[in-house]
C-alpha cells in the first residue's frame, strides 16, 4: 500500500478552514501535488458546520478556558431544553437533520469570493440563498424581554419613502446620507475629519440625522462595537457596500447565505475541486514539527509521526505555531461570544419575500439594541430550515456579541429571548437546544514565518459579513506558489463530462 | 423562456446530489460513463482523485438533474468520502460480483453512510460486471436442470444474487446487479433511484408560484435559490458555459 511519503510534495497545506480550502481550490488546476491535512477527523476547522452530536463532541473538546495561543475556541457547552413528553411539538430532531454553522457569516451580493465562485466552477454545486429582511430589537430601558420591540430596517430607497414613522425633514436627511455613502470614495472632503470619529457623529454633524434614527443605519453596517467605539472609517465602507450590493442578485435584498451550514460548504466544495484534480485528502493528522534544509523540500512531521518532504507549506497560524517566528502581534486578540439556538418555530415573519415574485429568503438579520448605548449589540442572523441547517418547522439563531466577560453568555440569551418575544406570534417559541462559547481572534496580518516556504493565510476576521480580504490574502499566496498572474487567479474551464444545461435527453 | 425541442415540455426538475462508493476497479467510473455518455471503454485510466459528472433522467412527471460525485483512489485515507456524501441524496455503492471482497468492502460503506450521511439519504447497492457471469443467467431459468449446486466452477459469480438481496432487503438498500460493459440495468439504476427520492426532499417550485418568476429564479429551480449567474438585474444573460 502506498504511504503518503512516497510522494514528492509540492504543497502541504494544514488545516481544511476556509482560507485554506480557498488555497486548494486555487491550486487545483496547478498540477502541482497537493497533500491536504486537518489535525481534526472533520472537514472546515474553524468554519465547519457541526451535527448535534458533533457539536456535542465539540462542545467537550472546547469546554475549559483557553489553554494557549493555539486554542481558537473556548468555555463551549450545550444546553438543552427539557422535553416535556408533548408529542410532535417543539422536538429536536435526529442530529443529522442539523447543519451548525460555526461560521455564519453573510457575503455581501458584491463580495469578490461569489464571483471568484462562479469563474472557478465551484458555483454549480453550491447554493445561495438570500438574506432578506434585517430588523432592530429595542429592550425597553428596565431591560424586560417581554416588551421588546422589533422593527424592520428600511432596505433601500423606496423603503425610506414609505416609512411613515419618518418625516419629510429626516427623509430628506436620510436621502442625502444615501447618496453620499453609494458614492463615499469619492467624497473624501465630506467626511475626512471623521474618519477616526464616531460614526454617529458623522450622521449627526454632516447630514443632520437624530440619534433616534441612527441606529438602522448602524446596523448595516454590521459593527461589533458600540455605536460610540465605531468610527466612520469602519462603517461608511461597510454600509456603503451592503447598500451598493441590493439588487445585485435580485431586487430587495443585498446578501447571501450558502445553503447547508454557512461557508463550510464553500470550504468542502473548494475541497472537492481539489481533490477532483488530484488532491490528497487525510484527516485526522496534524503537523507537529517542520524541518528546513537549505539545498532540499523541507521535511514536514505529521502528528502521527509520518515524515513527508515538501516545496511549500501553507496554513492558518494556529496550524503552524512550530514555524512561526512570532504567533503574538502587536495587536491585542478579539474576542467574540456566540451562541447558537434551535428554535421550535420557523419564525415566518422574519423571512418575507425579498420582493413581489422574488426569491424567499432563508435568512435574516436583527440587531438587538443594548440599554446602555455604550454597550456593544448582538447581532443574530436567524436562518431557516430552507437553509439545510435545521428540520422544517424550525429555525436557527446565530447570536454573537463582542463582550467576552463572564455575563457575554447572560446578554445573548436576553438578546435571543427579547427576539423571540418581539416576534408576536401566539405561542412563545421555545429554544430547544443552545450551545455557547468564545472564539478568539488573532490578529495575524504579519505574524512572520522562520522560512520563506512556509505561508501564513491569514484567518477570518471577527466581521460578520465575509471579509474580501480573505480572498486577497489566498491569492498573494497562490501567486507565491505557482508565479501565477493574478488575472489567472481561480478562473478555470469547465471540466469535461460537466455539462452544464444542455438537454442530452 | 427557452425554445427547446417541443418534446420536452417543462417539466419541474429538481438536482439531486449522489456519491459512488465502492472498492477499486469494481466498475464505478465504468458506470457513469455508461449513464451518462453511454459508453464503455475498456482500458479506462483510473479515476484521480475524484470526478463530478451530471445527467439528466427523465421521469413522466419531473426531470431529475443527477450531481454526480464518482470517488477514487483514497479510500486507504478514508478521508475523501465524507465530503462526497455531505449532503448527498443518494448513494451507490458498488461491488463486483466476481470478487467477494467487494461486497465486504461496500457493507462497510452501507454502514458508514447509515450511521454519517443525511438522514434521508437513498442508497443502492450494485453488483457490477453481470456480463462476466452471462451464462449463470441463463442458468437461473433452469436453476436445477443438471446441476444443484449453486456455484458453478464455469462461472465467474462469486457473490450470489440471493446472498446480496438478502442483505440489500435487509438494510433497506435498492438492488441491482449490472453490467456496465452491455449497459445491463444501468439506467435503471438511477431512475430507481431518481424514484426514490422523497418528494419532499427535492427542491422544486411551490405549487402555484409557477410563473411570472424573477430573474434571479432560474426557471423550474425552487424559489429560494439565488442565481450568481444573473448579475444585474436586466441585460439578457445567457446561462451558457462554454
Ligand atoms: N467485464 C466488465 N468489466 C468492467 C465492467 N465495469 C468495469 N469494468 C472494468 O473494470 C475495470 C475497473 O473499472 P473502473 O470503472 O475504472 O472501476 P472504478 O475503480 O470502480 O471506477 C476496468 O478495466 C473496466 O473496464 C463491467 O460491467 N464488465
Ligand atoms: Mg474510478
């Protein structure tokens, strides 16, 4: 039986995330030999998606405090709803009609990975699905869930016309707002000076928008922080690029999901590609230690104590900490508290067409508000079951908060309640099942390799939209590899023996 | 929208995604070929890594987009397969029937989707290279004629039809045995898969959402499907690959 060290390698890339799998993707028409492990026994590292006995499994493997730099994830655990015997009503269903996304992540219509898909081929075998409506939650100032208020965010121009709650003076503040941030590149004189300024600032000086209406814009913008801790320079680019993606796929809506647990399956799909071209797929085995030879490959030991040689060797940091120089930058690390909730009701109400005719939307962004404005929101994207995620008659809450003191858990799961309170329907709808935990953000923008033939791919930022650097990032390291002109990145012919439509029949 | 032929009036279609698996050699690739090119070649080269292939089948009410996933070569890692059967509908899973160790190795895959793969998932079990057993057929129709023992020594049959039906029947698996050399019951194979995919698994248009649909909706696909291809809203776009 061949072993996987009779192979010369040219690239050995650790870890199957999402940069990582985008690597292998990009480098699947290379003819270059690509072996590709993953310390773990499954698929997408940091970005999988999880059944519920995986994520059972997960959940213990991530329980205690972070050990070391390495440990992304931490303080996980599951909690699960009592059943009370009620037949039909409000179950869990078998694990594997469940999809978790660890990574949620919406992609906005005018994200360059969608058509970095679609010149790969990868697109046929993915599906997208739209994110439609996007909501705030207002908590009352005592804090009480059970007078939340949800209200859907105005998704365009049209929208704010309609809007009856605003007046001619703010509609035409808020028109004035919109035209300028479409086209903020070019209005560098407009909002210079606010630049490091607190975004609200910059809606209340310039355009003469209230406080009061600030908050929907905000959202758009997808800020972790506080309204207070966002400056303009982190949310103009941002709602400037939601607003400019509407209508990009289809009218009313400005995002994507892809179906089947978040982009995980962007990563399995990159996966196939490259193995379709001959790839090496093991896993369940890490990299323990890397060897340097000035005059040969280097010599890469796997955990199970197999030796392979290898031209380049690329992953995120945390997959390589045995060559790098430095794991800890200046910057101090990010911390994200997140939950995920199954909830026993589809939520209807949050997912309405995207448009008369339109796509149905499978999911949804809300914004529940703190209190105290000095506290950062949660964002929750809510899918539902038409997302491949979970059973009919069911949904998933995805809810993350940048807090990651000892009462983030406590505000998510106000936040989840406050949601599914406001949402009117007869019957509460009940969390059947949640789990918890922290990730950690490493920023490893130049976290620097002992040698020239080891590659670090940056991992996903804390942003809740995919960030597009990501894909930038792979592609500085595919031109490493292959001297490749960046115009050639990820564009490929079709296979043969895929037909695309053709009637054959 | 399209003026295809007139015979094919559109009918709701809907992609269904499946996975081969089986040992090496025991025919997969040799049975997509044979579905979707209706060809065989001989002295085909191994399949790299793996191979995705799509076909139509046609059934009197829908039309049934087959994702094929033909896998290879890594089953020693075992690694491969679970990122085929991710989300798969359907599976086949192959062995040969003049080789026993075939059939041991497709129990183990019959096992491993059960307990990993979508709840759902459709599974047959093939046993392939039928042609090299021609005159066991003939047989069958007289089983006891001369002979009472079920194998005979001329034959190439390792693995009884019997023995693998039982065992399909056993697991809930379809059954077949083919040959992908003179095509015997390949296409079978799939339209009885294609039949056997829960209505309610397959994505296609809500009753009464027929037409007057977006865009963004390629024609006859369900309606939450977003459409990369149909950037901007207006311009005609052809959907065309080449
Ligand atoms: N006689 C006969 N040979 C077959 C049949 N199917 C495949 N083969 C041969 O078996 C070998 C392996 O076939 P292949 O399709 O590559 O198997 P795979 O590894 O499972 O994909 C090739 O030499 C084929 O020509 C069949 O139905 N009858
Ligand atoms: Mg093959």
């Amino acid at each position: 039986m061949e072993s996987l060290n009779d192979t010369q390698w040219d690239v050995v890339i650790s870890g199957t995330g999402l940069p990582q799998s985008l690597l292998a993707l990009a480098l699947s028409r290379s003819g270059k030999k690509i072996l590709h492990v993953d310390r773990n026994d499954y698929y997408g590292g940091d970005e999988a998606a999880l059944s519920l006995s995986e994520a059972d499994e997960w959940a213990k493997k991530h329980a205690s405090e972070p050990t070391d730099t390495t440990s992304t994830f931490s303080h996980a655990s599951i909690a699960q709803a009592p059943t009370d015997g009620e037949p039909g009503k409000g179950k869990l269903g078998h694990s594997r009609g469940y999809s978790l996304a660890l990574a949620p992540q919406l992609l906005h219509s005018k994200s360059s990975l969608l058509p970095a898909l679609v010149s790969s081929k990868t697109n046929d075998q993915l599906e997208f699905q739209a994110v439609g409506s996007w909501f705030l939650v207002n908590t009352p100032p005592d804090g009480s869930a059970s007078q939340a208020k949800l209200t859907r965010v105005p998704g365009g121009r049209e929208d704010v016309f309609q809007d009856a709650t605003l007046d001619l003076k703010a509609k035409r503040s808020l028109m004035k707002f919109l035209r300028f941030v479409v086209n903020y590149e070019e209005q560098g004189d407009t909002w210079e000076e606010y630049r490091d300024k607190p975004f609200s600032s910059l809606l209340e000086d310039k355009f003469g928008l209230v406080p009061a209406s600030h908050p929907p814009i905000l959202a758009l913008a997808l800020s972790t922080k506080s309204s207070t801790d966002t400056p303009s320079k982190f949310a103009v680019p941002r709602v400037a690029k939601y607003l400019t993606s509407i209508g990009v796929f289809g009218p009313g809506f400005g995002a994507v999901l892809p179906k089947w647990g978040g982009l995980a399956e962007i990563g399995q799909v990159a996966c196939r590609a490259c193995a379709v071209g001959g790839g090496v797929y093991v896993l369940g085995k890490g990299i323990s230690e890397v060897q340097q030879n000035d005059d040969s490959d280097m010599k890469i030991y796997l955990t199970d104590g197999e030796v392979v040689s290898s031209k380049w060797l690329a992953g995120v940091p945390q997959d390589l900490t045995h060559s790098l120089s430095a794991i800890q930058s200046p910057e101090p690390d990010v911390w994200m508290t997140k939950s995920i909730s199954i909830v026993s009701s589809p939520l209807a109400s949050l997912f309405p067409p995207t448009s008369e005719g339109g796509v149905t939307p499978a999911g949804a962004v809300i914004v529940v508000q703190p209190v105290d404005t000095a506290e950062p929101p949660v964002h929750v994207f809510a899918h539902s079951s038409e997302s491949g995620e979970c059973p009919k008659d069911q949904c998933i809450l995805y809810a993350s908060s940048a807090r990651a003191d000892a009462q983030g858990f406590g505000v998510l799961n106000h936040a989840v309640e406050a949601l599914l309170q406001s949402v009117g329907e007869s019957t509460e709808p009940q969390v059947l099942w949640s789990m918890h935990y922290r990730q950690r953000y490493t920023s490893t923008h130049d976290a620097p390799s002992t040698s020239d033939s080891v590659i670090t791919l940056q991992s996903l930022s804390p942003d809740l939209a995919f960030d597009d650097g990501t894909l930038g990032n792979v592609r500085l390291a595919w031109q490493r590899i292959t001297d490749g002109d960046q115009e050639a990145f990820l564009k490929f012919e079709a296979r043969e023996g895929t037909m695309e439509d053709d009637e054959l029949t | 929208m399209s003026d295809g032929a007139g015979a094919t009036a559109p009918k709701p279609s809907s992609s269904v995604k499946l996975v081969l698996l089986g040992e090496a050699a025991v025919g997969k690739s040799s049975l997509v070929l044979r579905f979707v090119n209706n060809d065989f070649q001989p002295n085909k080269e191994p399949t790299i890594g793996a191979a995705f292939l799509t076909q139509k089948c046609q059934l009197p009410n829908r039309t049934i987009k087959f994702e094929i996933w033909d896998t290879a070569g890594q089953e020693r890692f075992a690694s491969l397969a679970p990122m085929y059967y991710r989300n798969a509908q359907s599976a086949l899973v192959v062995y040969d029937i003049t080789k026993p160790s075939s059939l041991v190795k497709a129990k183990h895959w019959v096992a491993e989707l059960q307990r990993q793969a979508s709840p759902g998932i459709v599974i047959a079990l093939v046993g392939n290279k039928l042609d090299l057993c021609e005159d066991d057929n003939a047989e069958a129709e007289q089983a006891d004629a001369e002979n009472e023992t079920e194998e005979e020594p001329s034959t190439a049959r390792k693995v009884s039809t019997k023995e693998a039906k039982a065992y399909a029947d056993e697991e809930s698996l379809l059954f077949f045995e083919t040959s992908a050399k003179t095509g015997h019951n390949v296409s079978e194979v799939f339209t009885a898969i294609a039949n056997a995919i829960p209505e309610t698994s397959l994505k296609g248009p809500r009753s009464g959402a027929g037409g007057g649909t977006q865009a963004a909706i390629s024609a006859g696909q369900d309606n939450n499907r977003v459409n990369l291809n149909a950037r901007g809203e207006a311009g005609p776009k052809e959907g065309c690959a080449c």
